[in-house]
C-alpha cells in the first residue's frame, strides 16, 4: 500500500523559511518524477516545484523562482521544498505528488488525473 506523508508547514512571519518533507512508501520511488503543489482556499491546486526522477534537473513556478529549492533523496525515499522569503501569498495547503516519468516542461504546472499518491497535504501560513 502506498503512503505518502508530507510535513514541515507551520506558521511563519514573513520573510521567513521553512522546509517541507514529503516521505513516501510502498513505492519505488525514483521510478518518478515528483512535484509540490499548493492550494489556497477558493483558487484552485497550482504546481509550484518539479523534480526529475534523479534530482537532476528541476522547474519552478515563476511565482517562487529564486526563493524555493525542490531536492529529493531516493534513498530516504524523501522529497524536499526549501521555501526562503515566504510572502503572504504563499499561504496554502501544500502536496506532494508523483507526475509520471518526467517533468513535461510546458505542463508539468497543470494539475493532471495522471497525477498519483498525493499525500494530505501540510498547511503553510505566512503573516505579514
């Protein structure tokens, strides 16, 4: 059975930073390309980060460029988001998710039915 948990939200001033951890299991995980997602209350989900199934390469929202890093280790079976500079608008509930066998560079933003193992999300909330 596979389970994916995500963690590291909480409540941060802004201009602050946390780290999201997204750990999965009952997968091969490096089988994947794997992404962030954001929600925030009445928008619909956004893709945020992208990462290639080895880490080598890696897409941003235009909204987050400079200020995220998305990074995994296939060998914790673990998925990153390093957030820096949080700003109120990144207040949501983030997800993690598999999105096949790479990152499609024109779509890999757009959330897809071919998307799998989302987690139940970690809540970030920013303050100015």
């Amino acid at each position: 059975q596979v389970q994916v948990v995500e963690s590291g939200g909480g409540l941060v001033q802004a201009g602050g930073s946390l780290r999201l951890s997204c750990t999965a299991s009952g997968l091969t995980f490096d089988d994947d390309a794997m992404g962030w997602f954001r929600q925030a209350p009445g928008k619909e989900r956004e893709g945020v980060s992208c990462v290639s199934r080895s880490g080598g390469s890696a897409y941003y929202a235009d909204s987050v460029k400079g200020r995220f890093t998305i990074s995994r280790d296939n060998a914790q079976n673990t998925l990153y988001l390093q957030m820096n500079s949080l700003k109120p608008e990144d207040t949501a509930m983030y997800y993690c998710a598999a999105v096949g066998a790479a990152c499609h560079p024109d779509s890999w933003s757009i959330v897809s039915q071919d998307y799998r193992y989302w987690g139940q999300g970690t809540q970030v909330t920013v303050s100015s």
